[in-house]
C-alpha cells in the first residue's frame, strides 16, 4: 500500500506516460489513485473546452484505483487509467457509437482488448467522442492545441485526450486514417497495427475489410506496452537500434494533394533523420499502387452500406444527413465493382514486399497538411487510405514545429506483420526528430 504522497504524486503526474506511471505505481512511489485523481482533475479543467469524453465513469475509476493501491499488481498496466473510443463495448459503461440510436446502449460484455487491458490492471476512465459510427459526421471534441480547429476523426476523443494529458493511453480504430489523423492534428503517437493483428472482437464494424485497432499514446514505449498486453506477451523493453534504419521516402500518388506546409515538415524531418544516420532513398511505387487509394473508398462504402441496413431502415431520421448519403451510394456500387476494388488492393499488397526490399520502413505524409478548421469537417483522410486498405501496420509520430504552429505529423509504413520492427524504428526516428521515445 503505498503511504504518504511522494514528490512524484504532488506534481504533475497525468503528465507521466503510461510505462513510468506502471513502474512508479509497482515501485510504491505513486499511487494508483494520486494519478487517477489528477487525470480527472486534467478533465476538469479542460474538458468543458475540449469535448473529449462521451462517458466519464468517476467514482467507479477513483473505486479501483482506490482497489489497486491495496493489493499486488495484477499486470504491467496495474493502476494505469485508460481511455475507450466509444465504438468499443464495455460491460460496465455505455457504448453509444457516436449516434442518438444508441444513446442508452449498454452492453453486458467488454471488447477482447478492453478486457486484456482490464486483465493487466488498467483503470478505464471513461469512453471518449467518436464521429457517427466511427464514420466521418463529427462530435463535439475540439482540437487542444486550438480549439477552433478539428482534431479529426474518427477517434477524435481518443486523441484529444492524449494530448491534453487526461489520459497516458488510449484505444481507437482505422478504417481510412482515423488514427493517423487525429495522432497527426493532436500531435501525439498514434499506432495503426497490421490487420487482423489485434482483436477486433465487440467493435461495432464499420468495413469488416478495413477495420483495425489503434493506440494512442505520448510515446513509443508505451504504444509497445500495450501491443504486448493485447497479443498475451510479456511486455519487454523496446531494443535499442544499434544500427540506424533503412528508410524509403515514399510520396505516392497522393503527394500533389500535399500543401505546402506538409512537403516542408516531410522534408526537414528527412533531413533530421539523414543527420542522425539512416539511410534514406527515393521509393516510387509501381502502378499499380495508384489505383488503390479509389479502391478503398469503394471497399469502404459498400461495406458501410450493408452493416448498417438495420438503422438505415428502422431509424434513418437519427442519422446524418453525411451517413445516409455514404449507405445510399454504397447500395448503388455493384457487387463486381467491389470484388474488383479487392482484387486491385490484393495486386498492390503481393508486390509491396518487392517493392520495400531495400528499406525498413516507409517515410510518408500523415495528412495533407495540419489540423482544417473545425467547421470543415475532420480532415482529407486521403494520405492514409492506401496504407489502410494494404492492411499494413503504420505509426503517425509529431514532428517538430516552432513558433506555436499546429501540429503535423510523418507516417511510418512497414511491411504486414512488421509490427515490432516498425515501434523500434519509431522509437529510433522520435529521438532522431527531438522527441521522447
């Protein structure tokens, strides 16, 4: 049981990322509570502004760290809080989906990696905003770094409150860019695994072919902690890069839709990495991998389209006026236009391997450039459609700004199921760029 508050717990330990925190809380120098309470004291101040969460759950988070400070530690996230996008169930707080539909939704069971989360003592806070069905009709959250511009979408809230420190960790999902947006406007990590890498088992779907799982966090190690704690590995330190990467600049079709803003941020961030001692080349991918970004639309909405019959049907006057458009174009593709929207993305995924051969890792932009104004909408989520429809694991790190500007964001790609050497590649590259790993 841990005594007297320390010198760590009476300053600003929401600001501790989610590693430290762990081990500070098995040390006995932090109490489980002491972190909890400043978190919610960090919402508190900011969330009137900020709009992050869609459900706090209070007094049952202050109750199991309360549980957590007395017993020994269940797993490396004993004591930890955590936030949920509300598209992920959980047995014990609403799950709203972002839509009046299902305001009162609660379900009797939590998600597969809400529940490896639980099983390794985190604390869940609450359920942060998502868009309508994780889809792109926004919610209230604004961006924290101003609050007249977006945060993106869809795991607005999730990113949100990362980067405003009411939270060290965070779960959201990818069906287009809606982590690598929003980690890219908020300026915090933002981890899109491999597909199928991680349990998507009680996520409302959005495009079964698409959907993954995310983490948000304000580091890299963290962003591995928790990958660990959701596959059933015993969490261990990143290793140490003795050798810098091979990394390949890779603009893709999409680069002319670049602004200017995002070009000069790739390039000085490739200039920070070149000084630090990777090795970079050109990568300009074949063809075939321009018809891709066009194919994940078309995946996208028809799959959109038929899971969600149900509240097309029975409820389409809760719905935006944006989703119902999204379901009514989706009826209207073909099953043949699909199946070869497919088989496009298939062709271009059997030839990535050739085509990063020479390199560790792909250095792209996350967005077009940073965070649009709110009434806009959450962003072009064009600069991540490709790499999400190729099902490859990717990582959004913040590069850095001066002078106040927003913040913008390069995206690292590697191969499928190149998940580990990706985050110590990122832990390398957020040194190598001036952050923290």
């Amino acid at each position: 049981m841990v005594g007297e508050a320390t010198e760590t717990e009476m300053n600003e330990c929401h600001e501790l990322d989610a590693s430290t925190a762990a081990t500070l809380i098995r040390r006995g120098e932090l109490s489980s509570q002491a972190l909890v309470v400043a978190c919610l004291a960090r919402i508190d101040a900011r969330e009137r502004e900020l709009g992050a969460w869609q459900f706090l759950a209070r007094e049952q988070a202050l109750e199991q760290a309360r549980e957590a400070d007395v017993r020994e530690a269940r797993g490396p996230l004993h004591g930890v809080p955590i936030a949920v996008k509300d598209v992920f169930d959980t047995f014990d707080m609403p799950t709203t989906l972002g839509s009046p539909i299902y305001t009162n939704r609660q379900p009797r069971w939590d998600a597969a990696c809400v529940a490896a989360a639980r099983a390794a003592g985190a604390i869940p806070l609450g359920k942060t905003v998502t868009t309508e069905f994780a889809s792109y009709h926004p919610g209230k959250t604004r961006n924290p770094h101003d609050v007249s511009r977006t945060p993106g979408g869809s795991s607005s809230g999730s990113a949100a409150a990362i980067a405003d420190f009411m939270a060290p960790l965070a779960f959201g999902t990818q069906t287009a860019a809606s982590v690598t947006r929003p980690a890219a406007f908020c300026g915090v990590i933002g981890y899109k695994a491999t597909f199928g890498e991680l349990p998507l088992s009680g996520v409302r779907p959005l495009a079964q072919s698409l959907d993954t799982l995310g983490i948000f966090a304000r580091s890299v190690a963290d962003v591995a902690l928790l990958r660990d704690v959701l596959l059933g590995a015993d969490p261990s330190p990143l290793p140490a890069s003795t050798t810098p990467p091979r990394l390949g600049v890779c603009r893709t079709s999409s680069w002319p839709l670049a602004e200017p803003v995002m070009r000069d941020a790739l390039q000085a961030a490739v200039a920070r990495l070149l000084h630090a001692g990777a090795i970079v080349d050109e990568i300009e991918l074949p063809d075939a991998f321009c018809a891709v970004t066009d194919a994940q639309q078309v995946i996208m909405t028809y799959e959109t389209a038929r899971n969600y019959v149900f509240e097309m049907t029975q409820r389409p006057d809760d719905l935006s006026a944006s989703f119902r458009a999204i379901c009514e174009a989706g009826m209207r593709i073909e099953r043949t236009t699909y199946l070869d929207a497919l088989r496009r993305v298939a062709e271009a995924e059997r030839m990535l391997p050739d085509a990063m051969r020479d390199c560790d890792a792909l250095v792209t932009p996350a967005t077009r450039g940073e965070a649009p104004p709110i009434e806009a909408g959450t962003g072009d989520p064009v600069m991540s459609r490709m790499w999400t429809a190729l099902g490859t694991p990717t990582l959004a790190l913040p590069v850095p700004r001066t002078g106040g500007a927003l913040p913008l964001a390069v995206q690292l790609v590697a191969n499928r199921h190149a998940d580990p050497r990706l985050l110590e590649i990122g832990a390398w590259a957020t040194v190598a760029l001036g952050r923290a790993v």
